[in-house]
C-alpha cells in the first residue's frame, strides 16, 4: 500500500511537472530506458520533434526523462532538448505559410482578374444604359416639346375651327338675306316688267279703239 502511494505521488508529481520541450536542429537521438548510453534503445526521435519532460531533477544531470508523442517514456541526453522552438522547425512553418500566402496571392490574383472582367462588362453595360438613358430623355424633351406644339397647334386648329363655323353660320345667314333680297327684286322686275307689258297692251288697244272709231266717221 505504501509503494502505491509513493508511486501515485511519483506520477501525480510528473505530470504537474511535465514541461513541452523541443529536439535540437540536425540531429535525431535516442530514447533509453535509463539515463545512460548503456541502457536499450525504446526509439528515435527527430529534429523539431516535442517531448514532455518529466523531471526537473534529474537522477543525472546530463539526462532528462520524457514522454514522447506515441506515449512511450524514456530518457534523453538534456543537451539535445530546448524551450525554444528549433529553428528548423520555424522555417518549416514560415515556408509553409509562405506556400500558403502565395496560393492565397496567386487565388487572389485570378480572382481579381474576374473582378476585372466583371467591372469592366459593368462599366460597358453602364456605358450602354447612360446612351440609353440619353436618348429616352432626348426622346421625351422631344415629345414634350412635340407635345406642346401639338397641343398649342390643337388648340388654335379648335379656334380657327369654331370661328370658322361660326363665319360660315353667318355666310349661310348672309346668303339665306341675300337669296330673300334676290327674289323679292325679281318678283319686283316681274310685276314691273308686267305693269309695263299691261300698260302697252291698254295703250295699244286704246290707241286701236280709237282708229276704229275715226274710220266710221
């Protein structure tokens, strides 16, 4: 019961003290199951792989235990491990990043040459619509001013128009009067031309009685 506590208190203590710790640029090393090069070899690790140190004591000083990403234990050389992350493994990920960012500049810039064509077809359709535009409004002054000399010209037609009918009620009223004038001159010219003929036939026939009368004298 006592060596389980202990135990216990071993690994509880080992894995509050557990610190993530990086391998060294350009070299790969071995994890031993004890701290010396005598003790057997459990795995390699390579530069820039991460390991947790498991022991701030260590039972020799030049060989620090830790845990390794597949789980296996086993202790390593300390001078191969650093808090600072190798820089190998920094220039890893800044050229990943920088294949990143330029897939990213080469993605972007294809996309920015369909933005291109895209801005340039809507600035050819806007072009189109202000001519349209244009000419519907040149079109509409057009038949706005068309509109009012339509209108202007409407409404003197209508003036003309019922002055005319108003001058022709007037000529049929004028001819009507003189069509009255006419005939009763002519009826005049009748009875005048009658009174004439009457009075030359009563002269003729008086002057007639009369040779009549002095041929029996």
């Amino acid at each position: 019961m006592k060596s389980f506590i202990v135990f216990f208190i071993v690994l509880f203590s080992a894995v509050v003290q557990a610190e993530t710790m990086y391998i060294g640029d350009n070299i790969k090393i071995t994890v031993r199951t004890g701290p010396g090069i005598t003790h057997k070899i459990v795995a390699m690790i390579k530069p820039g792989e991460t390991v947790e140190l498991l022991n701030s004591e260590e039972i020799e000083k030049d060989w620090s235990l830790v845990r390794i990403t597949n789980g296996k234990e086993g202790w390593v050389l300390s001078r191969f491990l650093t808090s600072k992350e190798p820089y190998g493994l920094v220039l890893e990920r800044l050229e990943k990043k920088h294949g990143a960012l330029t897939n990213q500049a080469v993605s972007l810039i294809e996309e920015n040459k369909v933005y291109k064509k895209e801005n340039e077809k809507l600035n050819l359709e806007l072009k189109t619509n202000k001519e349209m535009s244009d000419k519907i409004k040149s079109s509409y002054e057009t038949l706005k001013q068309e509109s009012a000399e339509f209108l202007a010209l409407k409404s003197n037609y209508e003036k003309a128009s019922s002055k005319l009918t108003e001058q022709t009620k007037k000529a049929e009223k004028l001819e009507e009067e003189l069509t009255k004038l006419l005939l009763h001159q002519n009826i005049k010219w009748f009875l005048s031309g009658a009174g004439v003929l009457l009075l030359g036939f009563v002269i003729g026939f008086s002057a007639k009685h009369q040779r009549r009368r002095s041929s029996l004298l």
